[in-house]
C-alpha cells in the first residue's frame, strides 16, 4: 500500500472520504435547490435560438423529459 499504510487503514480512510463526499453533495443539493428554476433556465435560454431550433430541442426535452 502507499506511504506503508495497512489496507485497513488504507479502507476506512477511503470509506470515509467517499461518505463526506457523498453527505456533501446532498447538503449542497438540499441547501441552494440547483434543478428547482431548470425550466425557466432552459427556457431562457431557448429564446436567444432561431425558432426551428427552438422547435426541434422542445420537442427533444419533452420526449426525454426533462421539459413539461
């Protein structure tokens, strides 16, 4: 192992770092809400596009969808 260190150590470090990392992403997505406003971002921004491109992503979003 690196640096002499035994894979006990070795696990709960990495088991450790990976749940930190984990309880952090789901504070931030709980804490700043980042796809509450994603229809009006995509909608903004489908307006600075040429109408048949506009069009064609809608009808792309809704099939996926990501739009309603």
């Amino acid at each position: 192992m690196p640096a002499g260190v035994t894979w006990g150590q070795y696990l709960a470090f990495s088991s450790a770092a990976m749940l930190s990392m984990l309880a952090g992403s789901q504070l931030v997505h709980q804490h700043y809400l980042p796809l509450k406003n994603l229809q009006e971002f995509i909608n903004k921004e489908l307006k600075n596009l040429p109408d048949h491109v506009q069009a064609k992503i809608r009808s792309e979003l809704k099939d996926e969808g990501i739009l309603k």
